[in-house]
C-alpha cells in the first residue's frame, strides 16, 4: 500500500516560527508513518503550472529548521478565489481542488494568517482536507491566544524602540518609529511598551495631532534649573494609525488579490508635521520588513512544535476545517482545534478599554 501523504504550505507575510512548526509536521508526520510534502509559495503551489513542483520533506531535511526565520517553503500572497489582477480577477480554486488530489494529499496543513486561513476555510467547505496554523506577527486572528512570529516580532521592534531612545536623548529629537500592524496594534502596542515609547499609536484609537502636540510639550517643555529632565520622545505609530477625521496613509493605490492596500508613510508623515509645526525636531524610521525577519525566539519556536504536532493529529482524527489554537503562550498554555471560520470571522484588536489610555496614547496605568 501506497505511504500516506500529507501537504505543508505558508501563505500571506513570512513570520518567524513557520519553518518550526513545518518541521514539527514532518516530525510528527513521520511517527505515523505518513510522508510530508513542502508546497511552494503558499496557495499558488497549488495551482496549475506549479503544483508539480513540491519538496518531499523528511527528518533529515528538517532537522535545523527550528532555527530558520522566514519560510524555506517560500510564500505568496495568492488568492485562488480572485486570482489576477483589476477587472480579470478569477476563481481558480478547483485548480487548488484537483490537484490536492492528484498529488495524493489525504491532508493539507495551511500556516497562514486571516488571508491565508479565509482560503483554507472555503476550501475546507468545498470538501477539501484541510487543517489551519496560525501565523502572523499582527497577531489579529481570533479563536486563538497566539500566532506564530508575533513574540519575535516584538522583541526585534522593542529593541529598536529602546536603541532609538540614546541617538533622540543625545540629540533632543522626538524619534517616530513605524511599525508593521494593518488593523490591529498588537505589536505597536506590547513593542512600545516594551522598549519605553512615550507615545504609540495604534490603528484602533485614530490620533489627535493636536493632543500629540501637547503631550510632546508637556515632556519637552524646558527646566532651565534642571537640563536632566527628558529631552526627547520617542513615538511608536502602527502603519494602520491614523489621525482623527483623517485615513490610513498608503504607499501606492495598488490592491492585492485579498483586497489590501499596501500601508506606509505615517510615520515620515508625523515627523514632518512636528518639525513643521511644533519647536520640536523629529526623524522617522519605517522599520518595514526586517521586523519580521531573524531565528525565531524560542516562544515561537515552542508554540511552532506545539502547533505542527497538533495540525497532524488534527489530520489523523480528520478534523477538517479547523484550526490549531492556543490559550496562553507556552509553557503555560492549551492547546485545542477551534473552527477556522471562527478565527476568521473577525479581527482580534487591542483590548482599548483595558490596555490603552486613550488620552496619554500609552499603556494605561491600570490592570486590576
Ligand atoms: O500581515 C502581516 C504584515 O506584516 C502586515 O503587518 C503588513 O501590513 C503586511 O504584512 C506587509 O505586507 P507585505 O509583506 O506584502 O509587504
């Protein structure tokens, strides 16, 4: 009898921890007796034209991976449901559909985010055999405590937030750092509260200039008995802040197949309307994709083994259309499958009520 196949393959922004957990999917995969099969290039290596080239992966191939950031499966932004571009947009799902079964697939481990998921959820309907991962530094799917890359993701941007504090203090700047978060301020959020940002700004509570402006003042404002007191700011904004009255500052007016406008910009933004209109001087730096790059850390790297062993038991017990899910981070945490159409149907945000002070733009200095 033929050894049982199943498929691995990662959608949407690469993350660190997705090469851990599709090393954990062989791993497991091999303990019952069942072949893993790398898919390139997310839900494109599906389709007609490049589902014939696929990486049998084995123990052996895998072994290190656990240290890889990115994905060596490479991935794409593909949407087999409106492929192409403008006016010739096209469902080529049946393609995905066929050749799921011509290449033998009994099971399909998708690792992606809300784009990736939402295909792996309407395939899923479509009778596909099809078990979800969740991946993405913005860490705004629901039904799940964790995403992988996220824990990684912060720590690279909390250590800039806390690098660009010496260069702002030495200079007597406000230092803007802009970071990746379309819709959700996860990591503006935990970022900036860790590196020390006096001000972040987050998708989900449009700023007041004018606010920023007088807090800027309120810490800048000179001591002339004491010049130790604090002589610059630092600024955390998520790509998807925006002003009050005002919208998302994009980089170009180009969607892709999912519908996303490529944001960018308001960071270069904000400091110019500093420098221009406040005594204050300001720099900005877009910290754009790097903050998604490097090894994994080693929460991604546990909740990456937790999640690739789990997606195969998932496959085991046929458990199609769901998601592997955790609540808590490891050590401390549970693992169980949720339904994919519930981690998608809406967008996990940062808790405003309970975490952000929406008159300071910080964390609030309240938790009971
Ligand atoms: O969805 C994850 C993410 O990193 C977003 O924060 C960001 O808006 C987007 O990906 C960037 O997309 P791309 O990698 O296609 O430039």
């Amino acid at each position: 009898m033929a050894k049982q196949r199943i498929g691995v393959l990662t959608g949407g922004g690469d993350a660190p921890g997705l090469n851990p957990a599709i090393r954990a999917v062989v791993y497991r995969a091999a303990d019952e007796g069942i072949e893993t099969v790398g898919i390139y290039d997310g839900w494109e290596g599906l389709l007609d034209g490049f589902a014939d080239q696929t990486w049998t992966l084995d123990i052996p191939t895998v072994r290190t991976w656990d240290r890889d950031g990115g994905t060596n499966l490479g991935s794409s932004r593909t949407n087999p449901f409106k492929r192409g571009n403008g006016a010739t947009r096209s469902d080529d799902s049946g393609q995905v559909l066929r050749n799921i079964e011509k290449l033998g697939l009994e099971g399909l481990v998708a690792i992606g985010g809300e784009d990736t998921l939402g295909v792996a959820k309407k395939l899923a309907d479509a009778g596909a055999p099809v078990v979800g991962i969740p991946k993405t530094i913005d860490k705004d799917l629901s039904a799940t405590d964790y995403t992988l890359g996220f824990d990684t993701s912060v720590r690279t941007v909390a250590e800039i937030v806390e690098r660009s504090r010496t260069p702002a203090g030495s200079h007597h700047w406000v230092q803007v750092v802009e970071v990746m978060g379309r819709h959700a301020g996860h990591l503006a959020f935990w970022a900036g509260l860790a590196g020390g940002a006096y001000l972040t700004l987050i998708p989900e509570h449009p700023f007041d200039f004018e606010r920023v402006k007088a807090l800027l003042d309120e810490r800048l404002a000179p001591n002339p008995s004491d010049r130790r007191i604090p002589r610059y700011a630092v600024i955390v904004a998520a790509e998807g802040a925006m002003p009050r009255g005002g919208k998302e500052i994009t980089v170009d007016a180009q969607v892709d197949e999912f519908g996303h406008v490529r944001l960018g910009g308001v960071g270069a933004w904000l400091a110019e309307r500093i420098r221009t209109e406040t005594v204050h001087d300001a720099r900005a730096v877009a910290l754009g994709h790097p903050q998604r790059g490097g090894p994994p850390s080693p929460t991604d790297r546990h909740m990456g083994w937790l999640f690739g062993v789990a997606a195969v038991e998932a496959i085991v017990r046929r458990a199609w259309g769901k998601m592997v899910s955790a609540r808590g981070i490891a050590p401390a945490c549970d693992i169980s499958l949720v339904a994919l159409a519930d981690a998608v149907v809406r967008l996990n945000l940062v808790d405003v009520p309970r975490y952000y002070d929406t008159d300071r733009y910080q964390a609030k200095r309240r938790v009971l």
